[in-house]
C-alpha cells in the first residue's frame, strides 16, 4: 500500500471553500500550477512564504509517492503597474528607470529570484515557463473565447466581456464577490474608456507609442493581458482540466477570478478541480510589501541590515518559523517569534543530529508497548501534513519523537528494547519528513555560533557558488569584523559593489 493511500490527503479548496478529500484526476499523479513572481524587482520575504508553502505542499505529495508535474511560471510582460489594464508595464518602467533592456531586467530578477529559492531550500518547479515565451499560445487562446462570444475587440485591443460571461456563469465563484452587484454599480461608467464595462479586463492590449514590448497579433502589434498567461500555460502543460491551481491569497481577485472565466470562456472547463491560498506575511498587521517599506529582502534578514531586525537570522531558521504556522493562516513577523523559532530548529536538529550516533535497536527484550507509541508519533506527523499540510502540528509530533531521541542517546539500554523494524520506520520518516518533506537541512556551524555570522556565511556560501554578485550591499562594523575573525576578507568596490574572498 502507497502512502497515499494510507494517508489520504483533505485539503481547503478555495473554489469551494470547504476541506475535501484529494482526488488526482490522474491516479497517482498530480498536476499543480502556481502563480510565479513577477521578475521586476527583488523577491521580499513575503513572496518567500508563498513559494515555501507551496514548496512543502509540492515536496510532500512526491514524498506519499505521487509523480506530479510542477508549473510554476514567471511573468516577464504584461504586469501594468498598479495591476489594472493602463498605465505602464512593471517590467519596461524597471528597464527605462536602470537603463537596460527590458529582457536584462526580466533575467537579472529571475536570476536573484533562483537565488532565494536556492537559499531557503525551496526547490525548482519541473516546468517554468515565461509569458513571452508563449505568444502565440496566448493569441490563440484569445481566439477562441472572441469565436465563444466572451470578448471583443477595441481599437487594437481586446477585452474579456465579463456581462456576457455572468449571464451563464459565476464571475465571482471563486472570492465570493458579488459581481450582479459590482455590474450595476458600473453600469453608468460603462462605455467611458476602450472597454464597454470597467469589470471587463484585458486579454491583449494593444501597444500605444513608445511600448516596448510588442508582437504582432490579428489585432494589433501589442502584448497579452496579465491574466491570460496563466490560463495559456496551465491548459499547455496540465491539460484543461488539472488538479491544483495555488498562489498569494491576493492574487484571488482579479487574478485567479479572471483566470477561471477565460478558461470556461474558452474551452468550457475551470482549469483546476482545487484552488488552494497560501495566506501573507504580515509585520505589525499589515501585509509585507514593497511599496509599505516593510517588505526586506533575503539579504537584509541575513544580515540584520533593516530597520525591522536586531539582529540576523539563518536561512533554515526562517524556514522553520514559516513551517510553525499553518499555510492559510496569516503570519506576523517579529524578532521573538523568529529567535523562538530559532530555538526551535536547533533543537530539532540537535535530536536529528544524533540519530547517526545511536547504537543497534532490538538487541534484547522487545517493549511493544514503546515501540508501537513511537511509530504512531511518526504516524501523527503523516496524518497532520495530510490534514492540509499542517506543518505546525507535524513538527509538535516530530518534536516528540526528537526528545525519544535524546533519551535513546542518554540511556541506550531503552533504544535496545525497541521493535527493529518500528525503529527503522521511524528513523526513515524522521529523516525523511524533516529533509524532503519540510526543507530542513543542516546548517553549518560558524564560528562563535553568531547567527548573524552564520546568515552571512551562508550568503556568500550561496554567492560563492553563483560566483557574482553586484548589489548594494552594506555589512555592519560587527558582521566586518566577525567575517573577518573567520577569515573572510570583505573588499568594497566603487559603486557599493562587494567582492570577497574566503580563506
Ligand atoms: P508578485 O511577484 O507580486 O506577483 O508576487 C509573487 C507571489 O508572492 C504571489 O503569489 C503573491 O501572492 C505572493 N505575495 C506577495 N506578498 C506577499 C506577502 N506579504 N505574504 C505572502 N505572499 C505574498
Ligand atoms: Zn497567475
């Protein structure tokens, strides 16, 4: 019997906002799409926490033994700012303000946004598509819903008919908006721009003079709505019909909502059987984005370089503080919360630590009693990830099983009386859900175990290995001098730019 079977997993589906059991639409596969970052300025580390929720969801559904197919795209056109249908393209209005090209805009911030993956230990989709490189997937899709009578034409662009689609479907299904009611609150706007109603949004837009980023079309030379990527691309690589569609809590209206109805406005399915949201990272209540200026970047965690941090703090460690909450629930940023999550992960690591140095199990009488109660801590943990991947009540089980750990290694006389067997299993899936399943990993210890240290120890590890780095970038006098005690030699360069060698 497969671990997916024997732990069959109930997720929230947003779609239907209820817990349901997981049905693939392919037994044994999962196909799962999740909005990607749009690549025009730095990750922060709340777009963080929606990639390492759904990298957990991802890593254990392969972890039960599921082969699944992990889309996750990258939007490198047709973002506008202020995400509505005029006004400047995210990505071009970054070019025109650092004087590059659009298309080295697009690849310096994909190539950081891989670095922060790699750093947290978040792993890569299987298929990364980019909205440029599917223009043409993108007219057609457009074609269609025009020939089912869900859009029309404007002056060179293109809109989705929201009115028209709402008279046979739910625009609104998805976040619960009442949109009969948002229609006729926009009935007497209707008609005073390019669209017929201000609900409708764009699915290709036609470039007005000096736009960048333009390809031919049958309506204009212009670019694909922001929406449209994600319908083109999921129905590409999952099929019209797949199992999980994920992203920011933010992103379910418009994004997902719009979503939904070019896909039944094309091909007459929704795309995904489940919508699942991973909820924001918030500091003092308020969502963390860039523009609140309390959205940090990976960078400045490590260090302790921000205004928001005393001091700072490892990769792992950030990663577990994600992992001790519940992926739908918001998550509020603070110092405590991240040092008790430190605790916490050194402790757990410790117990895993010593897992390598305990002697045989089995060697004299068997205890079934202790045997049996430690495979059901192990159990616990499996049932809590596929109670919707609570991760918070997998790690209070794992924490149980870690301080057994501690008492085999104090007095292995009690390690000798456990079921072999029950021991292997329970060391397999210790290993196993701490490392493939949550992300954890070791990290080295850096002298003086200075964790603001260690954070930037483990950022220039992780330069080292992309050998470049050109940002501005500031170490305090304390980080200088604790580098230098471990004998890393930082050298500063004209234009804030760092290099460093490593003895
Ligand atoms: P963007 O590049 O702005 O489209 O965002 C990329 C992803 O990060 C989306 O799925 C957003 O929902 C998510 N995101 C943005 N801000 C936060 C936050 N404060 N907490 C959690 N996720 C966020
Ligand atoms: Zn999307």
């Amino acid at each position: 019997m497969s671990l997916y079977e024997q732990f069959p997993v109930t997720l929230t589906n947003s779609l239907t906002k209820k817990k349901e059991q997981f049905e693939p639409v392919v037994a044994g596969h999962v196909g799962i799409y999740v909005c990607g970052p749009t690549v025009y300025s730095d990750v922060h580390l709340g777009n963080v926490r929606t990639f390492q929720s759904f990298d957990v969801i991802v890593r254990y559904f392969k972890y039960l033994g599921y082969k699944v197919r992990y889309v996750r795209n990258i939007t490198d056109v047709g973002h506008l700012v202020g995400d509505v249908d005029d006004g400047e393209d995210k990505i071009a209005k970054r070019a025109r303000l650092e004087a590059l090209e659009p298309m080295e805009i697009v690849q310096k911030y994909t190539n950081g946004f891989h670095d922060v993956m790699r750093l947290f230990n978040i792993q890569p989709p299987s298929i990364e598509p980019t909205a440029t490189g599917h223009i043409v997937e993108q007219i057609e899709f457009i074609k269609k819903i025009i020939d089912n009578g869900y859009a029309y034409e404007k002056d060179g662009s293109v809109y989705f008919d929201v009115r028209k689609y709402n008279e046979s479907n739910n625009y609104g299904e998805l976040s619960g908006r009442n949109v009969d009611e948002m229609l006729s609150n926009t009935r007497e706007l209707a008609g005073q721009d390019q669209k017929e109603d201000p609900l409708d949004f764009a699915l290709w837009k036609k470039a007005e003079g000096g736009h960048l980023m333009h390809w031919p079309s049958p309506w204009s030379e212009g670019f694909p709505g922001w929406h449209l990527e994600c319908s083109a691309m999921s129905t590409k690589y999952l099929g019209q019909i797949f199992d999980i569609h994920g992203g920011g809590m933010d992103l379910k209206f418009p994004h997902h909502e719009a979503e939904i109805a070019q896909n039944k406005g094309c091909c007459q399915k929704g795309g995904a059987n489940y919508w699942m949201h991973g909820n924001m990272l918030t500091v003092n209540g308020r969502k963390m984005a860039k523009s609140e200026g309390n959205g940090f970047t990976p960078e400045e965690l490590l260090t302790g370089n921000h205004k928001l941090l005393e001091r700072g703090y490892s990769a792992m460690t950030v990663r577990f503080f994600m992992l001790m909450s519940h992926y739908a629930s918001t998550l509020d940023f603070s110092n405590a919360a991240l040092q008790a999550a430190e605790k916490g992960y050194k402790r757990l690591m410790a117990s895993f630590a010593l897992l390598d140095k305990l002697p045989e199990a089995g060697t004299t009488t068997i205890n079934e009693v202790r045997s049996n109660e430690l495979k059901s801590l192990i159990n616990d943990a499996f049932l809590n990830l596929s109670d919707d991947f609570n991760t918070a009540k997998a790690l209070a089980s794992l924490f149980e099983v870690g301080s057994r750990i501690n008492t085999f290694y104090q007095d292995p006389d009690q390690l000798a009386e456990m079921d072999k067997e029950a021991w292997d299993y329970v060391m397999t899936h210790f290993k196993g859900i701490i490392t493939e399943v949550l992300g954890l990993r070791q990290e080295a210890e850096a002298s003086g175990s200075n964790s603001a240290l260690e954070g930037a120890m483990s950022v220039l590890i992780e330069l080292r290995k992309h050998a470049k780095f050109s940002k501005n970038y500031e170490l305090s006098d304390k980080i200088r001098d604790d580098l230098k005690a471990a004998g890393i030699q930082i050298k500063d360069e004209k234009g804030g730019e760092m290099s460093y060698t490593i003895d």
